[in-house]
C-alpha cells in the first residue's frame, strides 16, 4: 500500500485514495500486494483499502463525553465500569 493514502474518513478523502489506488494499478498492475486482472477488480480492491483505511483513522477519534451525573444513564454506566474492574 502506497504511503501516500490521506488519512481520514471524509467522502473526499476516500474518494481521493480510491483515484490513487486505481491510477497506481494502471500504472504498474499492483495495489498493494495483490495483482487485480481487471479495472473492475482493481476498483473493487482499491475501494476495500480505502474504507479499511478511514475505519482505522476513525477508531483513533475521541469518545464522545460521559452523560450527565445524577442521570440514571450515567449510573448505569458507572455501575459497568465497576464490573468491568
């Protein structure tokens, strides 16, 4: 896979990595490690990479903030943090 994929998952971006992916197939006939036959493959293989790549950039992002205190939602989570210890 070529260093250069931006990271992140926005359309553009994907879309972005997608191009490159199919232009470096035309190019020498590889994406990565695997050898599509076809441009339909080669799409298909390029797009897989693409989405695996903005679902890794997104498991990075921050978790959304706790609920309220005195919430019944934000005893239950205390509840499971205290199990899970």
């Amino acid at each position: 896979m070529p260093a250069r994929l931006k990271k992140g998952g926005s359309r553009e971006t994907v879309s972005a990595n997608i191009k490159e992916l199919v232009h470096d197939w035309e190019k020498d006939g590889t994406i990565g490690n695997s050898h599509p036959r076809t441009k339909q493959q080669a799409v298909k293989q390029a797009v897989a990479i693409s989405l695996g790549e903005a679902r890794q950039t997104a498991r990075g992002k921050a978790k959304p903030p706790p609920p309220p205190a005195g919430t019944p939602s934000a005893a239950k989570e205390k509840r499971q943090r205290r199990r899970a210890s």
